[in-house]
C-alpha cells in the first residue's frame, strides 16, 4: 500500500487527500495548527474547480453555503455614494461561479476526509530524506512513499526540498491585510469600498455573518496603519478596530513560479507550488483543480502528467494576478474617476456586454483553460 503524506490541512490538501484516497492511497495529513483553519476571507470558486466539486459530491453543499453577496457599493471620502454595481459583476464571477468562505469550505473538506485519513495536528515537517523518512518537531519518524507539499506561499516542504523561497517567489509590489472587524456599517451580503490612490478599502459582510470582514489592499512597503493613515471614509474606525482584531493577515502579494513541482518523492500543490496571489481570484481554484490531477495522475503511475496537465492552466492563472491587481487598487485619482464613471454609465452602454466580457471574461478563460480527465468513476 502507498503511503503518502501531505504537510497542511488547506483547501489544497483536504482536497488533495480526498482524492488520493478515492484512488486508494493511504494518506495522512500533518497540520501546525492545533485544528482545521475556520474563518478567513471569501474565495472564489469558477470553471474547471466546479467539476471537481462536483465530482466529490460537494458542489451543491457549497452552494447552500454561498456567500450569497448582493451589491458592491463605491463610496467617497466624505461617505456618501457612488456607485453600486451587482456583487457578481464586482467579483468577476459568471456562468454559475460561486463565493464561500474560505473556513467553510476547509470545513466540508476535512468532513469528507476524516473517517478515511489520518490527521495530525499541532505539527510540522522538520526533514524528509531521500528515502521517504520524515521527521516533526512533535512526532516519532516515519517514512513515506511520498511528501505533498499543500502549505501554502511560504511552504516548509517546498524550503525543505526545493530551496529557499527567494528563488521562486515573484512581489507584485502590492501588499493585503484582512481582519474581523465589529459590522458597524449595518451591511447584509453587502461589499462597501472605498478607493484613493495606491489605496483599497474594501468591508463586507456574508450571509450569517453578524462580524464584517475589512480587506485592505496598497502599494508599497509601508506598514498597514502607515499607509492608510489620513484616508477618509470609514477608514480611521476601521484601523482602530483592526487593532483590536484577533486574526489580523498581512502579506504581500507574491507569486511562486516554478519549473517543477516534483522532485523526487515530494511534489507541491496549490500555493505552495504555483501561487497566483489573492489578486487572481483563482487561488482555491488551482487548489482544487491540482488537488484533482495530481492524484490521478500519480495514481496513474507518474507526476509527469501532473506536470504536463496543470502547466497550461497554471500559466494562464498566473496571468490574472498582475493585471487584475491593477484594476482593485488604482494609482492616480484620474484612474479612480475613469473607472467609476465607467461603472456608472456601464448599464447605458450600448457595448455592455463588451465591457462585462472586459472584467469577466478573462478569468472565465483562464478558469476554463484545462480539460479534467475522468479518472475515476
């Protein structure tokens, strides 16, 4: 029997040991948390990443746990509105997409994989030799037939086995922080943004959510609280309750370009691998869609198909964070007028669908840029 580990328990790896298991694998997933991630933002799932859930079974439990977002509203610095735009449209999503929290979704995962596969938590990976034998900070040694990496941008395995992580990881000079926030603002399935130049606001709240979540987007190297220093709206209120925030994320936003996934006995999945950064809106996509081919095609007998099947989609992917990233936080207030005028007229247009195919139809694309093969029934 192989036996095969995977080091987190994200989306990237519950899927990953979903499937592994469906091809008859033992699997066991190593987690440094002291539990499966709940909470966290709001993830897209589009195209390709639809079929695998619905191969799994799970499309229509995500579903009733949609997010169920209505209007994205733009507001001015004195507060008062803009703009408003439908939700979908906002978010680039099309041709059945759909939004779950991030947690949630973590949540169906893990509840599909529990019964079937060994997970160790409050753990990490400290070596993996060349002949399978892995070590931890907490456990005994064992050894493993082989190691997936499924532990994100700033992957231990990936450092372990491949190097370190300069060498593959691409700044888009763009920095995010996100943090649960009191929902001041009243809102119901509601996106309420601010925009100034270099800068993005963005506080919603979900379905069931009685928090809010506030998203904040910059260029720059500057420190959160310095780079929104002196913005207008909600925006000092919402600093001072990010402070008090008890799951505070900042990062930049960094993708991982790499040759291979594999090497040896170890192979990456998801972000660890071949991240698109949070600008992509494809991030659980690829997850998912990675998680899908490489266990069939390791069940298949090699990870060269894995290789081969996912680079074009990968690619393709990549390509969104760059230039979408351009488009949520703008540089200048020309660029902030043009767009929300844009926006505004969008329903008068005669070239609407035009326009609508400019925002959506290049992730509906990339999301779509690769035929799943049906390996198992």
């Amino acid at each position: 029997m192989t036996n095969i580990l995977i080091s987190g328990a994200s989306v990237a790896g519950t899927a990953t040991a979903y499937w592994l298991r469906r091809h008859g694998f033992t699997v066991t997933v190593v987690e440094r948390a002291p539990a499966i991630r709940m909470g966290g933002y709001k993830v897209d799932v589009r195209g390709a990443a639809l079929d695998v859930l619905d191969r799994m079974g799970l499309l229509e439990a995500v579903r009733a746990r949609s997010t169920e977002m209505t209007v994205a509203t733009n507001y001015d610095a004195k507060g008062r509105k803009v703009v408003t735009m439908d939700a979908d449209l906002f978010g680039g999503r099309m041709d059945g997409d759909d939004e779950i929290m991030r947690g949630d979704l973590t949540r169906l995962l893990y509840d599909a994989t529990r019964d079937d596969v060994e997970y160790v938590f409050g753990d990490s990976i400290t070596s993996i030799g060349e002949d399978g034998t892995v070590t931890f900070e907490r456990s005994a040694p064992r050894r493993f037939d082989y190691v997936v990496g499924a532990d994100g941008v700033h992957s231990n395995v990936r450092r372990l086995a491949f190097g370190g992580e300069k060498t593959f990881a691409r700044d888009l000079g763009y920095q995010i922080a996100i943090a649960t926030v009191p929902n001041h603002l009243g809102l119901d399935r509601e996106e309420a943004v601010h925009l100034a130049p270099g800068r993005t606001v963005n506080v919603y709240s979900t379905k069931q959510d009685t928090n809010a979540k506030a998203l904040f987007m910059w260029s720059g190297d500057e420190d959160l609280f310095a780079a929104f220093a002196g913005m207008g709206w909600e925006t000092p209120e919402l600093l001072d309750a990010v402070r008090q925030a008890p799951d505070l994320y900042r990062d930049t936003l960094t993708q991982i370009h790499m040759d291979r996934w594999s090497k040896g006995r170890v192979v990456l999945v998801g972000d660890a691998g071949y991240c698109a950064s949070p600008a992509s809106g494809q991030g659980t996509s690829l997850a998912l869609v990675g998680a899908y081919v490489l266990a069939g095609e390791l069940a298949a007998g090699s990870l060269e198909g894995y290789e081969r099947e996912m680079r074009h989609f990968v690619e393709e992917n990549q390509k969104l964070g760059p230039t979408n990233i351009k488009g949520i936080v703008l540089n200048s207030k020309g660029m902030i007028w043009f767009q929300l005028r844009m926006i505004k007229l969008l329903p008068l247009l005669p070239w609407k669908n035009a326009v609508i195919d400019r925002i959506a139809g290049g992730i509906r694309r990339a999301a779509n840029a690769i035929s799943l093969k049906r390996y198992v029934e």
